[in-house]
C-alpha cells in the first residue's frame, strides 16, 4: 500500500487535469498503482470528488497537453494563439491557469495575491503569552483559518500545540466554513512538517492522514516568507489588534465565547479592506466550489507510553490510572484534544478524560495497598467461584494443612462439581468457617444429597511418588558407645 502522501499527490495531479499516465510519469509509479488509487480503494479512506465547473478550454486540453509534452516551453500565451485559431473563444487568462496546473512554475512556493474560489486556505498560529490554569501556567496561542478568496476567518484559542488539538482545530475550522478548499497552506511548524531540505518538504503522517480523509493538498509556506500566506498574516494581526488587546477575559472557554461572537459578527460582517465586500457574502459565492465536508474526521493521532508497576502513564506531565496496561509495560493509545482511548485486545476500550492543570492520580478502589502480583495458581482458584477470593483467605488463616496442597486438592474439585455448586459449598464454609479440603468435600457431598442428587465420585489428585531409600537401621547400643545417650 502506498504511503498517504503518495496517495494525496496522487489525487492532487488528478484533479489538476493530468492523465493517469501522467501521473504515473511525474510520480515515478506504475500506471496500475495510480489506477487503483485514482479513486481510492477500499482500504482507504475515499476523498470526496471536487465538483467544479467544466472550464471553456477543456474541449482543447489534449491539444494543450500534446504541445506540452512535446515542446515544455511554450508560452501560455503561445498556446493561447493555437487554441484561439482553432475555435477557443475564453479568455488568455483561463489558458494560463490551465496550463499553470500542467507546469506549475520552478522554483519556491509562493501564493499569488489571486486565487480561485475554492482553491485555497491558510491556517497560522500567533503567541499571546501565557495563561494561569488551576496552579499551573500554560502558553496562549490563537489558531487563525482564513478562506483566501472570501477572506472568511475562523479563529480559535489553545493553550497547546500538539497534533491532536491541531487536528480538531483544523476540522472545527472545515466545519464552520462549510467544506474544504482544494489546498491549505501552512507555517513550517512541527505538527505540519516533519522534514523540510530547500523546496522538499516531507509532512507530518498524522496530517497527510487527515488530509486524505478531508480532501485538500497540505502545503508549506517558503521558510521567512510571511508574503506567501499573507492573508492570514493578516488575520492574525487582526486578532490581536482587533480583537485580543485591552480584552478582559476570565478563562479559556470564556475567551472564546468572546472570540466566536467576535468573528461572527465583526470580523466576518465587515466591508474587507481588500476585496471591499463582507466575507460572509462572498463565502456563500465561494461554497458550490469547496468539496463537501466528510464525516468522522481523523482529530487523534496515535501515542504509546510506558506504565508503571502501578499501572499509571504520564500524559502532559498528568498521571493517569490505566487498569488495562501491565505493570512497566507499554501501553499504546488514541489521543484526542480532551481525552485517550486505551484499547485493549481483551478488554473494551477505555475513555480517560484529560485534565488542565495538575491533578492527584485517581486508582479505583486502590486505597493504600501496594498492587496485588498473583500467582497463577491464585488465579486459578479465584477462578472457581465468585466467592472463592474470601474462601482462599479463610483457608490461609485457618492453617489446615499445607496451603498449596490444600488449593491444589480444592481445584480437582472443579473438575467434578459446577461453579454454582462450588460457590454454594464455599459460601457455608464460610459461614461455618470450616475450611479445607476435606471439610468442602463434606459439604459438596451433604449438598448433593438435599438435592438428591447421586454423589460424585471423588476427583484424582494426583501425589507426587515418593522415592524408596534404604536407610541403615543401628542398634541403640551404637548411640551409648559413641556418648549419644545419656
């Protein structure tokens, strides 16, 4: 299976006007691989097609196409000429876009002050100091999304900057605009990009995921170059400015109540200094390009973390009680902005809210007591009955016998009596506090015959063989010869 990202250049090139042969060409790939994920296969996750309107050159795009593969360097509006003669009646401005598509221009990546409707986003981050959360002290930011055509903003604030509040950032950003533009562009920051040589950029696993699910091409802005995402430069200027200075705020969630009635009716309702029209009106122009919205985005993202003999892991320097992980064992999670999900194969899986601030580890029922490490042949007993755990302690105490003997005899049982009858044999010793092998015997046996019930024969416990060692006998004389006896 191809690598997610793979998949999204794929897509991209696709909906860019390339033929699968191209694609496999400019990708290096067999043109079959390309086919199967053309559209998507099974395995993963589909990306909503991206209606758009059929452009006036698409009758003359094989022409274009041929010329290209022959000649590269011909000029758009070379090409234009050829196509006008031939009977194309759009505009030069059409031609070049769709040839711009076919070759994209060298060199680093920059946003034009132009663009489409629906064809991009950007999406930053800005620093607004710091913030006090039940004792402990958290940096501030604010996640600014801008619709670059509409100049729509969404804007949100966090006291994190892991992937997994990164990601649900981002959907909630999809969401309030209503769908997905074709490529959203991005800082250079850590949860974007892992790695990053000159013009290669190699994305974060966790956001080329999501970004196959949503259906937009991520990419990153030239490193100190504000210029190519200036729009949303702008917007986050704008918040601070606009909006975050002089604000009176009394915690996280009451500053962004703030900020949402802010953008909705302020920033969004305003005439735009640039387009001068109000950016709620001109998203409602742009929506019939933005792909729809899928469902059940991917905002988690994947962690491990290794256990402590007390079953406890570390999350934001907050420790967490996991009953399902062994102790010093590695347990692997879901994380997601406000909890983890701790599946297990045996077990269902387990929901931990995380908390804000520091907080005291919380062990169920754990009270002072050190964990239990059980032997199995304790497990095995317990497994007997329910009440078998209180019996096995009123046997230790009693001191009838040998304690592993006496376990041992007592698990032959089971295999001669039900879990119900044992339970009910258990449950009179108990109360008679008579334990032990024999006296449970008794009563399995008196209980069978109130029930009426032909006693079972009794179970084979198996005795270890005893050795036979000749053991030279002396006479007592032998003692008083050497002063033995006295």
């Amino acid at each position: 299976m191809l690598k997610v990202g793979t998949i999204v250049d794929i897509r991209r090139l696709r909906d860019e006007g390339l033929s699968k042969s191209q694609v496999a060409k400019r990708l290096g790939l067999n043109r079959r691989t390309v086919s199967k994920y053309w559209d998507g296969p099974a395995e993963s996750p589909s990306t909503p097609e991206y209606k758009e309107r059929a452009s006036v050159v698409a009758p003359w795009m094989d022409y274009i196409k041929s010329r290209l593969g022959k000649y590269p360097e011909l000029s758009a509006k070379r090409l234009y000429d050829e196509v006008k003669k031939k009977g194309y009646s759009g505009s030069e401005r059409t031609v070049r876009r769709e040839v711009a598509k076919i070759r994209p221009a060298d060199g680093r990546i920059y946003t034009p002050q132009k663009t489409l409707p629906g064809e991009q986003a950007q999406a930053d981050w800005g620093h607004l100091g710091t913030t006090e959360i039940l004792n402990r002290t958290y940096q501030l930011y604010c996640f600014v999304f801008t619709m670059s055509w509409s100049r729509l903003m969404y804007v949100e604030f966090v006291v994190s900057l892991n992937m997994a509040t990164f990601l649900a950032s981002l959907a909630r950003a999809l969401e309030y605009v209503g769908g997905v533009p074709k490529v959203i562009l991005f800082d250079n920051a850590k949860t974007v990009v892992a790695e990053r040589v000159g013009t290669v950029v190699r994305f974060n696993e966790d956001l080329m995921n999501f970004a196959l699910r949503a259906g937009f091409t991520p990419r990153a802005c030239w490193i100190g170059d504000p210029e190519s995402k200036g729009k949303v430069e702008s917007g986050v200027k704008y918040v601070k400015k606009g909006f975050f200075y002089g604000l009176e705020w009394a915690d996280v969630d009451d500053l962004n109540m703030k900020a949402r009635d802010w953008f909705d009716n302020t920033a969004n309702n305003r005439v735009h200094g640039t387009t001068h029209e109000i950016p709620w009106e001109r998203l409602r122009e742009e929506r019939p390009y933005l792909k729809e919205l899928p469902r059940d985005l991917p905002t988690w993202v994947v962690e491990t973390r290794k256990a402590t003999k007390d079953r406890q892991i570390s999350v934001d320097g907050n420790r967490y009680f996991v009953p399902l992980a062994k102790p010093k064992g590695v347990v692997t999670y879901r994380r997601y902005e406000d909890r983890i999900e701790v599946v297990d194969s045996r077990e269902p899986s387990l929901v931990i809210p995380l908390a804000k601030g520091y907080r005291e580890v919380e062990v169920p029922d754990a009270g002072t007591k050190r964990p239990r490490h059980l032997d199995p042949l304790q497990v095995k007993f317990e497994g007997l009955a329910p009440s078998a755990p209180a019996y096995l302690e009123g046997l230790g105490s009693s001191r009838v016998g040998h304690l592993r003997e006496q376990m041992e005899k007592i698990l032959a049982l089971g295999a001669v009596h039900t879990s119900e009858e044992l339970e009910r044999a258990m449950r009179q010793a108990i109360n008679y506090r008579a334990y032990g092998f024999g006296a449970l015997k008794g009563i399995l046996k008196h209980l069978s015959v109130v029930r009426g019930q032909v006693p079972r024969p009794a179970p084979a416990v198996t005795r270890l063989a005893v050795p036979d060692v000749q053991v030279e006998r002396r006479e007592l004389d032998y003692y008083e010869n050497v002063g033995w006896r006295r």
